[in-house]
C-alpha cells in the first residue's frame, strides 16, 4: 500500500541568483507528518545535499497551511518509518541554510519542524503553536528541548502548558519567527527562498537550538507546576511538560532529549492521551450525520424570540458569527433588559481586552432589537428561546407561519419539551427542528439539534450549519425526553447517595477527583435548589428521590444565591461545610430510615455515573445517538465530563464493558439489551459489528422521517 503523504521537491532560483530546493510537505488536509512525510524528509534533504548546484533549502506546506503536527491517526495503529524527532535532527544538521516559510498553521510537529530549521519566515496570517498538551501529550520531536533554548523556559511553560497558538506578530516578539512579511503563500515562499540564499556562507552553527541549554531566569519550577495542577486539575501533561522543560535549563540537548522520549512514552501509552486523542476525533466526526446528504440553506439573518439569558446568549453567538440578527421579545421590558446584559457582557470583554471597542461595536451593529413578529421576515432561521411551556411556544410556532419566508428554519431551544408536538402547532413541521443550546449559550461549547419525526433532510443540514457557523460543538440527536447529556446525565445516582447516608462535601469530593468540575451538590447549588423545588412544591410532585433537595428548599436553603443550600457560602462565595444544613440532611435520613454511610470513592463514582454509561446505551438502543462518541461530546461540551477520560461510554470501554456489567447488575439497576448483546457477543464500541448493529437503530428511526 502506498504511503499517505509525501514531500515535493523543486528548485527555485532566488534574487541573488542563488540556487534554492524548496521542499514541500503535501499530505491533504493539514500537511499531517505521515510516515510518508517524515520519509520523504529524509530522501529530500539527502538530495538537496548532494547537489552541488543547491546551496540553501526551504522547507514549506501545501493545502494553504505549514503543517498541523505528527499525524494523530497514526498513534493509534502504530508508527512506521523515520521517526519524528530523527528528522527533525537531520534537518537541522543540515550544512546548507534552511529556512522555514510558514503560512498558516505551524502545529505540534509541525512547529517542531519550524524550529528545526535555521530560520524561520511566516506570513501575517500564520499561528505557531503546540497545542499537544490537548491531547495529553507533550512535544516529542524536540520542542522541548529546542523551544526554551530559543525563547527562555519561562515563556515555554506557558506555551506548552496551555497549547494555544501564538499569532504570527506575537510569534516574531517572542523570537519564534525571524520575519514576517505581509502577501499570500506566493509571497513568504519568494520572502524565504531570498533569505536562505542570503544566508549561503554565514555561520548557521549559532542558529541550531540543540546547543547550550535554555535560560532558566526568572522561573520557580515549583510555582508553575502548582499554578498548572489548578488551571489544568487532574491532567498529567502540564507536569510531564514542565520535567522536560527543566531539563532543558541543567543538561545538554542530548541527555534533555532522553527526559522528553521517556516522558513523551509515559503519556503516550497512558489513559489520559488515549482518551483525548478519542476526543479530537470524536469532536469532529458529531458534525458529520450518517446518511444525510441535503445542502444547508442560507444563514445569512438569524431571529431569536425571547430575551432572556438564553435568547440573548444565542444573540450574541450568531452576530460573533457575522449573522444580522432579529432579538424579538414582545414585552419591551424584557427586551430593554435582554440588550443590556448583551451590552453588559461586552464591556467586560472590552475590559478583560479579549474583544475591542471596534469589535464589540460590529457586533452590535448586527443585533436589532424588535418587539413585533413581522421584524422576522426575512430570517434565514428563528430560533424560539422562550421559558418552557407548551402552550406559549405553540403559539410562537402558529406566529412563524403568516411571517417567516419559506424554507426558513423554525427552531426551538427547548431542553425538555417534544419537538413533534411544537411543530404539530405549524403548517410546515419539516421546518421545524431543535436547537438545544446550553447555558450560558454564549459561552457552552455543546449545541444539541433535535431531529423531530417530520424534520426535513435539508431543516437538518441547515442546523447543523447553523451549529457549525456559531462555532458550537454540533450533533444530531434525536427526540426523546432530556434529548442526550440532561437524559444521560439526569440518570446519575447523586440523589440515591445524598437520600442514602452520603454528606454532600463526601459525594463532591469523589467528583471531583474524578475530573468533574463541580461535584453534583454544588451544581444544585449554582443552579439554585429553588428551581425545581418551587415548582415540586407548588405542584405537590414531590418524590421520594427529592426528599433532601425539597427539605432544603422548604428551609429556605437555594444554594449560592442566597449564600445557603447543601454548603454555606460567604460574600465572594466561598464555601464551607454547613452543620446546619447537615444536621438537617441527617434528620431527613432518620425519617426516611436510612443512616449515615462511608464508601469508598470508587464506590461513589459508579454509584453517581454507571447509570449515565447505562443510559447511552438505552440512547443507542433507541437510535437516538448515532455513535458512542456524540454521547460522550455531549457530556464532555454540555457538563464538564473531564475531557481527559473521553467521556462516559470511553470511560466504559476503558474500564471494560463486562465488568460494567457486573458492577451495573450488582448496584440493582436494569441493565440495557444493548450493553447485554455487547457482552454477550465480546463487542467492543470501535467494532465492526457494534457499529452495524447502531447504525441499524439510528437509520431505523431516520427512515421513519
Ligand atoms: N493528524 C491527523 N489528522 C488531522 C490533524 C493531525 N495532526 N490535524 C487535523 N487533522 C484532520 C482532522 O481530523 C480533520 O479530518 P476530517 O476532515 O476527516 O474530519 C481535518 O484534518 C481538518 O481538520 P479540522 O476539521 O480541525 O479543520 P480546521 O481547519 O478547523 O482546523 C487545525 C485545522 C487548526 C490544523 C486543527 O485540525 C488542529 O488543531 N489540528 C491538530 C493540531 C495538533 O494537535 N497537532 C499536534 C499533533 S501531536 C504532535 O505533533 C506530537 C509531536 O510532538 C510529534
């Protein structure tokens, strides 16, 4: 079989007149370093050193990009070939200059092969960046060790420990790039290939960064690693990142290079890189729905009904997105109320400089605040984001009909209430589709699009455009009570545990040792346990899974907004252990007959999230999922699952679903058919026949449409 990628080779002849091999890595999308570009590295650089006619070398990118790293596809199945970092030697001892012309991405390995090089030249549209510590990993092809001795270890800590690109005019402060020039590929190329000729015959053993070791001014290793064990709770690369970085300080290149290749080995066969490498993959492949081949419509103009958090929320999303936006709220309070926390919530962006004046005026511009359903003609999409009840969003969807153009998209963010039935109150159901967003919408990665049983092939492909354009985390899910992550999630057995004997502070701690953000008692108490507890009370629809979340509201205990709920909380809303709201779960126990109880974390953790893995599968069985990774991405964009583990059902496999099973079956719960025929037939979730067996159950109900 033929190698994926290659490297092309020319010879461009520069305006000194000098000879100049240009060397090309070409592997469609992103320049990946396949092994057919690591290999034909070491073919061409051997040619461009041979030929006497060459005396410099420039090394560049095709499809519109430098190159965006190692190829990750490749981990998985095993590498073959030059491996990376021996490359990366090879170009750098080169005896003739090498530059870099670098537009657009510089990533991962890719920047690694940058600072390789001799020189590096990028135009104005370029990012360097290594972004591995998303993947649970670090540089391994050098960056480490080259990085540091370039730019001091202080600003590579950052650099690596956060993994977010540096612009090209950020790039050149730091000393990452030498020029940047302004133009298109055409122009760095002709930039690059004049500086490497001017490079001929000047000392080039300065500029390679395996010499020396890095400056170490300034840095407190232990500080960082602190400050990198908060910001990044729980992920073992920042830490592996930092090993390697200090190494670079005290060693030469040689023995630092033996740090990295023993850290980089420890992530790469860890759990941690396993399931973030699942993650990258599984983020870009919710966006693509199985069968689907209808073209999106136009998404030029955008209306949204309803004001509120939601409404302005999604505002903000699709005027950031370049969308002229309707905000229609026929109360004109509320719509007073819903622009000015839109306003609001761009000044702090101006203040916190992630947006400028100018920007946030732009997107402004393109918010129209309205009051009257006729504003909403030419919408390419409306999306109705008004509180949950059936009634007043059937009206909303009866108001569509005599305003919104034809073929206009008619969503609704309901997170709970059936799409069929709202779009039953339309004369055009195949419009109609969900768009779950999720709260704050301005800020959650996860957009859930609810396909009903009438929604139309091209209603779905618009909103999953829609979902693309507003730069949300897309899936297609279908139309079943919670939808996908409050289905899966709301099945977690927190209140089995806080009914059960378990304090909050004990059930939290688990958690969040586990990688959740929050443990499940502080997010009732973010939440407000008034919320739900309001509307028990009023309807008398208390049960006995609330009997502690009710006595808290019946104590007037909300959670953080009125500084009491399962904790206490001071004025910055800092928060303690409460005896009173303990002594007051402890007496809802007495009467309920249960006592006080310890388990082990472990034990709390498959208490609170095997019944969520178990729910996936019910989603599959059902084909209201198209795959076990839209499930995971829902829980990792919609509630902080930790990124690191995958996920719920990539927690699964990893654990094994046969001892899922037992536990599931030990706990009392009903297992689902599905997780049983998984078992029973030795199914892992990447094979063949689980596939085909889903794919029947998610095209079962898409044939139904
Ligand atoms: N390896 C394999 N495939 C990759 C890839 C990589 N490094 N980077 C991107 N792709 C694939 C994507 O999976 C996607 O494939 P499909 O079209 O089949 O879904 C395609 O390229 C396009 O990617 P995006 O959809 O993400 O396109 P984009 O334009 O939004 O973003 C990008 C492009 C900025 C390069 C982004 O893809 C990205 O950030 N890539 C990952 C970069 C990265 O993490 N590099 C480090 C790799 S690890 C490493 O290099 C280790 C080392 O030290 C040796």
């Amino acid at each position: 079989m033929a190698m994926k990628g290659a490297v092309q080779y020319e010879k461009r002849t520069a305006a000194n007149g000098a000879c100049v091999a240009v060397l090309t890595m070409d592997s469609a999308p992103v320049n990946a370093l396949s092994a057919g570009v690591r290999t034909g590295f070491e073919t061409r650089i051997a040619e461009a050193l041979a030929d006497a006619e060459v005396k410099a070398i420039v090394i560049t990118g095709a499809h519109g990009c430098f190159c965006a790293g190692a190829d990750i596809s490749e981990f998985a199945s095993g590498m073959s070939g030059p491996p990376l970092p021996v490359v990366i030697n090879t170009i750098e001892a080169s005896t003739k200059p090498v530059v870099a012309a670098i537009d657009g991405v510089a990533l991962g390995g890719g920047c690694e092969v940058a600072l390789g090089c001799h020189y590096r030249v990028a135009s104005t549209r370029s990012q360097a960046g290594l972004p591995e510590v998303n993947l649970g990993l670090l540089p391994g092809a050098g960056g480490t060790q080259r990085l540091p001795r370039l730019i001091g270890a202080a600003a590579s800590i950052d650099f690596m420990c956060r993994g977010a690109p540096l612009k090209a005019d950020q790039a050149a402060k730091v000393g990452l790039f030498d020029t940047v020039v302004a133009g298109d590929k055409a122009a760095v190329l002709k930039a690059a290939v004049d500086f490497a000729a001017e490079k001929v015959g000047s000392d080039i053993g300065p500029r390679r960064l395996s010499g020396g070791t890095a400056k170490a001014a300034g840095v407190d290793f232990a500080k960082k690693r602190k400050e990198y064990d908060t910001l990044r709770k729980g992920e073992v690369a920042p830490q592996a990142i930092i090993t390697c970085i200090e190494a670079s300080t005290d060693r030469e290149f040689t023995e630092g290079m033996k740090v990295e290749g023993k850290e980089f080995g420890k992530l790469m066969f860890g759990d941690q890189s396993k399931a973030l490498q699942y993650m990258f993959f599984a983020e870009r492949q919710c966006a693509k729905v199985p069968g689907l081949e209808a073209k999106p419509g136009p998404l030029d103009m955008c209306g949204i009904v309803g004001a509120g958090l939601m409404g302005g929320g999604i505002a903000m999303c699709a005027a950031e997105a370049g969308m002229r936006v309707v905000l229609l709220d026929v109360d004109p309070g509320n719509l007073d109320r819903g622009m000015a926390v839109i306003k609001k919530n761009y000044a702090r962006s101006v203040d916190r400089k992630s947006k400028t004046q100018s920007q946030v005026d732009k997107i402004m511009s393109l918010i129209s605040p309205s009051t009257t359903y006729d504003s909403l003609g030419q919408c390419d999409i409306v999306v109705e984001a008004v509180f949950e009840n059936m009634d007043l969003k059937k009206k909303i969807f009866q108001s569509f009909d005599g305003v919104c153009k034809p073929g206009c998209i008619l969503a609704t963010n309901t997170s709970r209430l059936n799409i069929d039935t709202i779009a039953s109150a339309t004369k055009r159901p195949e419009d109609v589709i969900g768009c779950h967003f999720f709260s704050p919408a301005n800020v959650m990665k996860l957009l859930e699009n609810v396909r009903g049983p009438r929604s139309s092939p091209r209603t779905i492909a618009t909103a999953m455009a829609f979902g693309q354009k507003l730069k949300k985390v897309t899936c297609l899910v279908g139309n079943c009570d919670g939808f996908i992550a409050n289905r899966v999630m709301g099945v977690s057995g927190w209140t089995g545990l806080i009914n059960g004997g378990l304090l909050p502070h004990q059930i939290d701690q688990a958690a969040e040792s586990y990688g959740m953000k929050m443990g499940p008692a502080r997010m009732n108490d973010l939440v407000g346990l008034d919320l739900f507890g309001r509307e028990r009370a009023n309807t008398g629809n208390a049960k006995p899974d609330t009997i502690v979340t009710d006595a808290m509201f019946a104590a007037n205990r909300y959670g953080q907004k009125n500084g009491k709920g399962f904790y206490k909380y001071d004025d910055k809303l800092r928060l303690s252990r409460d005896p009173e709201a303990e002594a007051l779960i402890h007496s809802v126990w007495k009467n309920a007959g249960a006592t006080p109880k310890t388990m082990s974390d472990e034990e709390i953790i498959d208490t609170l999230y095997l019944p969520v893995v178990n729910e996936g599968f019910k989603c599959l069985e059902e084909g209201m999922a198209s795959r076990p990774s839209d499930i995971d991405v829902c829980c990792v964009f919609g509630y902080n699952w930790p990124r690191y583990t995958g996920g719920p059902m990539q927690w699964a496999s990893a654990v094994g679903l046969p001892k899922i099973l037992e536990k599931l079956e030990a706990m009392g719960e009903k297992p689902s058919e599905l997780l049983k025929e998984c078992v029973k037939n030795n199914w892992r979730l990447n094979s063949k026949a689980f596939t085909a067996r889903i794919s029947s159950a998610w095209s079962g109900t898409w044939s139904k449409l």
